[in-house]
C-alpha cells in the first residue's frame, strides 16, 4: 500500500469510532480525553485484579501482566466513580505511578519545582495522563515517609485520593493492598 493511501486511511480511522474496538470481558471501556501525556488515547480498558496476598508493587505489575495489562491510574474523577464498588473505606487499590529516582532522598524534595506532588512521581503506563493522579492526593499525601524513604510506589487509598507508599507488600497494617487497577489498549 503506497503512503499516501495508509496516511489517508489512519486519517480517516482516527476520526472515526469504527476503527476503534472494544475491550475483552471483564474490563470496563473507557472515553479518554487524547492528550500527549496518554499518546492520544481514545479509548483505554481498566480492570480491578483480586488477590488473596498482600500486593507488592511488582506483585501488582505481575498480576496485571498475566493478561497483558500493566498497572495503570484513574485519569478523572468519572474514571475513578466507574469502580466505586472497590473504592470503599480502608480499601486500597496499588496503581500505576513510581517516584522519579531524583526524588528519592529527602534534601532532594526540597527542590519544589523537580520534586512537586505534581512531577515527584512518573508513569510507567503510556496509555495513561497522570495528571489527576498526581494531582488527587490523601490528605497530608505525598508525605515520602522520611524514617525509612521507603515512599516510592501509589496506592489509591480508601478510594479517595492517591497515596505514596511502600513498594513491599504491606500485609497486616492500615495500607495492606489485595486489588491492583490493571489497563490496556483495545483489541
């Protein structure tokens, strides 16, 4: 096929809600708003994936990655009311989202602009714009616990606000995660 006619074709399929398909059973279809952050996303499937053990950040990405998603982050505030279900009190799902290594000690937090709530954390999933993530924090979130700096992974807690914790699993205290918010592209 010459260039001409694919450009023509992907032109006409960006525009277009038929050339998008749907998501596998399970997962719930999401409208995204396409930004440069989600590499223009349209349309992205989420999931909650259950555990019986306590979940450690590569726990999560493990148990998303069985089916070939990756952990992944809320992206509104609609996004997030979609799984009220799960989000309940004392529930916390682990998500997407780790602290950016120049953010890692606590002299480096005192530079505010590198090391905002906002910029402190990257995303590892590319179909997601962290901006409402890392803009929805707990109460008194990101607190980076400076005893051990050990702060370096996402919950959602209490389905209210995003929350830097352990990147071990945490079984037996208030943060114990047994859900992961797993996403992936359509089919």
């Amino acid at each position: 096929m010459n260039r001409k006619i694919f450009a023509f074709l992907l032109l006409i399929c960006q525009s277009s809600e038929a050339c998008l398909t749907s998501c596998d059973p399970g997962f719930v279809t999401i409208q995204r708003t396409p930004t440069a952050a989600n590499k223009c996303t349209r349309r992205f499937c989420l999931k909650i994936a259950n555990s019986s053990d306590a979940l450690s950040h590569s726990d999560a990405e493990d148990l998303c990655s069985k089916d070939g998603e990756k952990l992944a982050m809320f992206e509104s505030l609609d996004e997030q009311n979609l799984f009220s279900e799960y989000l309940q009190p004392n529930v916390h799902i682990r998500i997407d989202g780790v602290r950016r290594t120049e953010c890692i000690l606590p002299e480096d937090l005192k530079d505010t602009e590198k090391c905002s709530p906002q910029t402190a954390f990257i995303a590892l999933n590319a179909g997601t714009d962290p901006t409402f993530t890392f803009n929805n924090w707990s109460d008194n979130d990101p607190n980076h616990d400076y005893v051990n700096i050990d702060e370096q992974c996402l919950i959602l807690r209490n389905g209210r606000g995003t929350n830097d914790i352990s990147c071990n699993a945490t079984p037996n205290t208030q943060f114990a995660t047994y859900m992961a918010l797993c996403g992936k592209f359509p089919n």
